[in-house]
C-alpha cells in the first residue's frame, strides 16, 4: 500500500516536469506552428490562410533569415495533410 502511494506521489510530481521539457523541445521546430527545416530549407504546413497574403513567403524568408540566406518556395501543394516546401539560398539562383 505504502509503496503504490509513493510511487503515485513520483509519478505525479515526475510527469508535469516531463510536459514542460516537452514543451521546450518544441520551440526548436521551428519559428511558428507547422513550419520545420533547417539551414537548407524547410516546409510549413498547409493551411488556406497561409494563401490569403502570402504568408507562407514570409514564414519562408523569416526562416531563411536566421542564416542570412534568401529563400524560394519550390513547391504548393494546396490541400489539407500537404506541405510548402521552400529552399535557402546563398545567393539569387544559387541553391546552397
């Protein structure tokens, strides 16, 4: 009895610890939510009010940014579960 008490009392004091490290790691996935790559390129997450402004081109070029690089979108693939892709460039027309 003894010991299923204290090990409840560990799991609960061990388990909100283990959600705020989790949500820590998620802040190195990328500068908003569904956008993920690195210093290459990446891809963003379609939604449709990405495509109302061209947002996604701003999300794109922010990231890019980060290495002092340019960026060019390669792909749109307009439907739900689909991604932008996007490239990071040195230089107009030099893919790194």
């Amino acid at each position: 009895m003894r010991r299923t008490l204290w090990l409840a009392v560990a799991l609960a004091l061990l388990l909100p610890g283990t959600a705020r490290i989790a949500a820590a790691g998620a802040v190195f996935l990328g500068p908003a939510p569904g956008l993920t790559g690195n210093d290459i390129g990446g891809i963003i997450q379609y939604t449709p009010e990405l495509m109302v402004h061209g947002l996604y081109r701003d999300m794109a070029a922010d990231w890019c940014a980060r290495w002092g690089r340019l960026s060019h979108v390669t792909s749109i693939h307009a439907r739900y579960g689909e991604y932008i892709s996007f490239v990071c460039m040195d230089r107009s027309g030099m893919i790194h």
